[in-house]
C-alpha cells in the first residue's frame, strides 16, 4: 500500500470496532468510518450536521457477517439470485445455495492505496477474486471511496478473461433522515418501477415519492440525480449517480423491521436506503477485457 497522508488536513486512524479492522478518517468538516471487509462505508457526517450515513444501533461487527447499515457493496449479483437475469444466474456454479446480495459484501477486501490532497483524501481497495467459492471467473472489482466537500464512491469492474462475463451490482446506501414520515424523494416522477411487494408488478411514479408504509421497489431508467427532502433537519441529501439507471428504494417499517437482524424495532423511522444499482435490464456484460464504472456521489444542501 502506498500511503501520502499530510496530517495538518486530515487525520487517520487505524481502529477496530468489534472484530472488524476499520478506517476512520476526519477533517475540520467531516467524519467517515470505512472497514476493511466488504469495503464497507459504517458512517458519515458533516461537522454540525446529523448523520448522512446510517449505521444501526444494533449492528454487529463480526468477521464475515454483513452490517446492518453504512453502504454494503452487493456483488457480483443484486438481490435474490433467482431474481437476477438467466447469463447471471449461470455465473454461479450453485445457485439454489446462492446468499442474498453475492458475495463481496463479507470478505476482507485489500486497501492498495491511500492517497490525500490539500481538499482530498481517497482510499482504494480490490478484491481478490481467486478463491471466490462457486464464482470461478477473472473479474477484478476496485471500489475508490473519495472525500472532500462530498463523499464519492466509484465501482469498477475489470473482466480479465477471454469470455464475457454477466454481473448485477449495487451500493446498498442506508441514508439517514429525521422521520421517514416526513421526508419526500425528488427525481423519481415518470420513471417505470417493479412493485416487489404485490407481484413484481410494473408501474409508474407519479410525482415526489413519500414513503407510507413497507416499500421494496426497482426503478428503471433513473435520472442521474435524487434529492431526499427532509424538512425537520431543514436538508436534502443528493444522490449523483453515473453509469447507473437503475435504484432500489426500500424501508421495512413497522412489522417487518421486527423481523431483521441487527436491527431495532423502531430503527425503521430514521432510515432510508436508495441503492445505485445495475440490476435487470440495466445488468452488467462485459466482453472480454471490458470495463465498466458505476459512481456515486453523496452531499447534503439546505432547504430553501
């Protein structure tokens, strides 16, 4: 690992929370926690800001065992396997024992580089896929997490083999927010959606999305920009996407939250997750020595 830290803009930490080996990083204007396994971002927040970040207050930090909540990284499949397009499926050489999400999410992943600038710190890890169990392909994900004045987090995939290779992705983003009664999700109007609860059934958003009870949807051909209006913290957090169309919007509440690990039963008033994805029609196929990049950025504005 290369490392070019100066320690007058930022300050690093090496620390652990449970079994897991972490990042923490801050700044006069910034905090972000990121462990080593799955790559996974825990937390973030701005200076005199509430969390953008949510992290569980029952998470459990356990070695190969994902964490409820921060942005776990779904790899190289999205969801149930079953769900996924038949090319994926194939990639796996037992899919009836396939775990939900893929694979990435719960194994350590190597931090090659950590490189700062005067109003930039990045830290860049890989994944050796190798030893992949039943996923014998060449496939080299890196995931580059930057921070500045906003967070940013970019996916890369590299098929190192000579055949293609079919993958579904996405960063799984539990984002904070006062009440999810209160809040409204700009950006969504007009776009197509899979209504997962009642029969994968296909619809269309009309106007500003509020969240009213149990939601589980996939939308299509998405916008490159979100905005999450959040009224008692007097903010919207913005989501900026690139080299996806596709996004998940999910909350569990009332009865299903009773129901989830690592997770307080009225943990679901103060979450919200928009995954960035490639997943469905928006899939990955990559030929061989393709690539592909999938960005996301994260920042909060005032509401006017």
């Amino acid at each position: 690992m290369s490392e070019s830290v100066p320690q007058t803009a930022w300050h690093l930490e090496r620390c652990h929370l449970g079994a897991l080996a972490c990042w923490r990083i801050r700044s006069a204007d910034a905090e972000l926690l990121v462990a080593e396994q799955g790559a996974q971002i825990l937390s973030y927040q701005r200076t005199d800001e509430p969390p953008i970040i949510w992290l569980s207050e029952q998470a459990s930090f356990q070695i190969g065992q994902s964490v409820r909540g921060g942005i776990p990284l779904c790899w190289p499949w999205f969801g149930d396997l079953a769900r996924n397009p038949t090319p994926i499926q194939a990639m796996y050489l037992q899919p009836t024992q396939a775990p939900a999400h893929g694979l990435a999410r719960s194994l350590p992943w190597q931090l090659d580089d950590l490189i700062s600038e005067a109003n930039q710190i990045c830290l860049n890890f890989s994944l050796s896929t190798k030893e992949l169990p039943h996923w014998p392909h060449a496939v080299q994900p890196k995931l580059s997490i930057s921070l500045s004045d906003r967070l940013s987090i970019t996916l890369e995939n590299h098929n190192l083999s000579d055949r293609p290779a079919c993958l579904s992705q996405a960063l799984h983003t539990y984002l904070a927010v006062s009440d999810i009664r209160q809040i409204s999700i700009q950006g969504l109007s007009g776009c197509r959606y899979l209504e997962t609860l009642e029969g994968w059934e296909e619809r269309q958003q009309q106007g500003d999305l509020s969240i009213q009870g149990e939601t589980d949807r996939i939308y299509l051909h998405t916008p490159p920009l979100l905005r999450i209006q959040d009224p008692l913290w007097g903010r919207q957090i913005c989501l900026k996407a690139e080299g996806s169309e596709s996004a998940i919007v999910w909350n569990p509440w009332v009865d299903k939250a009773k129901r989830l690990s690592q997770f307080a039963d009225d943990a679901w008033q103060r979450m919200l997750c928009i995954e960035t994805a490639n997943v469905l029609e928006d899939s990955l196929k990559l030929a061989p020595d393709g690539r592909s990049r999938l960005t996301l950025q994260l920042w909060t504005e005032p509401l006017d």
